[in-house]
C-alpha cells in the first residue's frame, strides 16, 4: 500500500469522509490536497479497507477528550472558538488538547507507515 498523507487531520479527515459514506450520510469534503492518490481508479478496495482499519485503530487509543476534539475539528470543521465552547473550556485549552490530540495520532499512524515522515 503506497498510500500516504500529509497530517493526522488529513488522514482523520478522510477516514471520516468515508465511514459517512459508508453508512450513507453526507460529510465534510476532505482536502484532494491532503490526500494522495486515494481515491484514485488504481487504489484497491483490499487497500481502502485496510487503510480506514488501520487508521480506526489509531483513533480509538487516543484518549476521549483528545479523540473528541480531533472528530469535530475533523467531522464538523469547528474552528477553535467554537471547539472551546463545545469542550466547555479556554480557547488555549482547546487547542492544546486538539495539538495533544494531533501529535497522538500522528505518532500512532507514523508507526504505522499510513502518516509521511
């Protein structure tokens, strides 16, 4: 599988994207810039499916508060202010848990050779 991203968001965005479309809702568009060559006609379903596994595996072993900001960021395209009133918490504790959250997951899918280095 050659398949790579760019960031945790992009990759958290895709897997996103598609369990939507997997269970028939709309979603966010995710950045094509994000992404490279994923959805392209050369990409096997074998592959796809591996991908949104791996990448589902990596979300769970975040922790909750760290995992929910990284979903609405990602899902919902909070900005930081509307993250922190949805956290109920600062703007700058918002951001540090989504930038916690982001370098969680980004380490997890580095390991993993889904993340570039």
């Amino acid at each position: 599988m050659t398949t790579v991203f760019r960031s945790p968001l992009s990759a958290l965005s895709w897997w996103c994207r598609e369990m939507a479309r997997r269970d028939g809702l709309r979603a966010q568009p995710c950045d094509p810039r994000a992404v490279s060559a994923i959805n392209g006609p050369k990409t096997r379903a074998e592959d796809r499916l591996l991908l949104l596994g791996l990448i589902g595996d990596a979300i769970r072993k975040v922790p909750a508060q760290q995992r929910r900001a990284l979903l609405l960021v990602a899902r919902d395209g909070l900005t930081p202010v509307e993250l922190a009133a949805h956290l109920g918490c600062s703007e700058w504790r918002a951001s540090r848990t989504l930038r916690e959250g982001r370098e969680m997951l980004g380490g997890r899918l580095k390991k993993m050779g889904v993340l570039e280095q």
